[in-house]
C-alpha cells in the first residue's frame, strides 16, 4: 500500500518538475499537474475502486499493466471517464495507448472525448452519440471512405444535436484528422497529446513511430478555425467491437494545467510548432533551459532521497523486531 502511495506520488512530482518542457519547450508557459485527470498503474486503490474516474460496458483493469476498454472478442463496448470536469482554461492531456491483437483484420477504434456528458454506452466508439464538446476518433477500420489511408485520426465538435456520420466514417463531421499508418500492432510506446489553448488553438501529436518523435496530426487556429470546447467537459475515452475485434488498451494518462505567470503575455498564435508558437513564437532563453535541467536534477534527488527514506524505515521495522 505504502508502495502504491510512493510510485502514484513520484510520478505525479515528476509531472510537476519537469511540466514545462511539455509545454512547448517554452520558459514562459507553466504547468500544474491534473491529478483527477491523471491515470498511472495500479489505477485502482486499497478498495479496488478508482478515485477519479469511473469505468462501465466491457472495460476490464490490470492494475500492473493497463485500462482494456475492449478485447479481442465481438460486440463489445467499454469507457472510463473522469468523475469530476476538467475547468483549465488551458491545458494538455498525454495518453499512452496500445491497440494491438491477433488478427488481420480487426476494429473498430477507440475515442478520446472532452464532453458535458459522461459514462454512458453508445454507438460512437463505444459512447454517446449527440454529444457536445471534443471527440477525437482513431478509427483503425474503414467502412465507405475512398481516398483515405486507415487507420486515421480525426477530430469532430459535437453541438448536442449532430450525428456521427459512421456511414462515412466521420467524414461530414470532420473539423482536421490524419492517417496514423503504424500505429496498431507498434514496437514502441504509442502516445497521442492534445493541447488546448481556450480561443487560440488545438493542437493533437502523435508518436507511433519507430524513432520515438513525435508527428502533427493537426493544429487549429483562431479565428480560421472553430474548436470551442465548452469550459467545464469531462475527460474520457471509450472503444468498440463489431463483428471484428481488437484490444484497446489505455496504459497512462497525464494531464496538465497550463498557464502564464501574471506579467508575461500570452502567445499571439498557439499552433505547436518545432519553432513554437505559430509565427510569434516567444524567445526560449538559455535560462529557461538552465531551469529546467535544474527541475530535471532536483526530481532524481527527489526519487534518491525517497527511496533512502523507504529503505531506512523498512530497516528499521526489520531490526524492531528483534
């Protein structure tokens, strides 16, 4: 139990410590972990119940390894989502995710969502259709869509009202996607991060490549673009079977706050960019980077010091014994 305390607390230090290299590798911006937004093994605590999030349909959870929101069987659907709204003005969630199985052919994909409506079955990747807010759809089989390689992510704002269009796999709802080939069955880590920058931009990266880097899917702009996400959405994610299959596996989720300290600007533009923001990315100083090598040297002398602290007191409890 001790242990389970000790590894969720480091790893969520560790979020805040070196948060910012996150961010845009920008000094400028700040971040504060999310915790009721944050995911890590063993998921569940001492009750086998999560604190912040609930789960429901076929979702199954192995507290050492992942979050299996579907398996390799048929007609299955299953979703986690968060218990209480995320309300950041601004913010970035990165998940780790693996879809993998045995067979050829497989389906359907799995769905992340920032909704004001939460935990409930349906027939969008698992969840509600007639949703409002932010669903980000990686569809891993192609039903009636010519001219676009599968899998493919794609991002869709739902107004409360609007149908999914699972007839043409989301085309008429699409507001940006890509195709993600590789990123089933990977050899490495898959990882997928959305930041949003409320009434500037949207911005989704994936990493499924064999290098480890990470690849833009899209970046939205304001006023070009329309993304409003509605300010107080739950954060889920869900996946679905048909009569093919496959596991959909969610294995970390860190989310974080991000913000400006009082006195610095905001950027102009927030498109992520290798150069950063857009086309007045802010200066990255050789101080900044000296601060978070500093952040980086503190957390292992955090992790070091602990883990002395845990060996003295379990040494101590041997040697009381006696």
């Amino acid at each position: 139990m001790l242990l389970r305390r000790l590894a969720t607390g480091l790893w969520l230090m560790g979020l805040a410590l070196v948060g910012p290299a996150n961010a845009y590798d920008d000094p400028n911006v700040r971040s504060h972990p999310m915790r009721a937004h944050s995911l890590a093994p063993p998921y569940l605590d001492s009750d086998m119940h999560t604190r912040w999030f609930e789960y429901g349909g076929d979702t199954l959870i192995r507290t050492d390894k992942y979050i299996r929101l579907t398996s390799t069987y048929p007609s299955q659907k299953g979703w986690i989502f968060s218990r209480v709204p995320i309300t950041a003005t601004n913010w970035e969630i990165e998940v780790e995710f693996k879809i993998h199985g045995p067979g050829h052919l497989y389906g359907d994909g799995f769905a992340m969502w920032l909704t004001t409506q939460r935990g409930t079955n349906g027939p969008v990747f698992g969840s509600a259709d007639k949703f409002e807010g932010l669903g980000i759809f990686f569809d891993t089989y192609k039903n009636n869509r010519p001219g676009v390689t599968f899998p493919y992510v794609m991002a869709m704002i739902g107004d409360g009202e609007t149908l999914y269009d699972q007839e043409h796999d989301g085309k008429s709802n699409e507001i940006a996607g890509c195709s993600a080939r590789g990123i089933r069955d990977s050899t490495v880590p898959t990882k997928a991060r959305l930041t949003y920058f409320q009434e500037k931009s949207l911005t989704l990266d994936l990493m499924y490549k064999s290098d480890g880097s990470w690849t833009n899917c899209f970046t939205l702009t304001a006023p070009k673009d329309t993304f409003a996400i509605p300010s107080v959405a739950y954060l889920g994610f869900s996946a679905e079977t048909g009569e093919l299959s496959d596991n959909h596996d969610i294995i970390s989720v860190a989310s974080t706050n991000l913000y400006f300290p009082p006195g610095l600007s905001k950027p102009e533009g927030s498109g992520k960019q290798s150069g950063g923001y857009g086309s007045k990315p802010l200066d990255a100083t050789t101080g900044g980077w000296g601060w978070f090598f500093f952040k980086v040297f503190l957390f292992f002398a955090v992790v070091s010091a602990s883990y002395a602290g845990w060996t003295f007191y379990r040494g101590s409890r041997t040697y009381s014994r006696f």
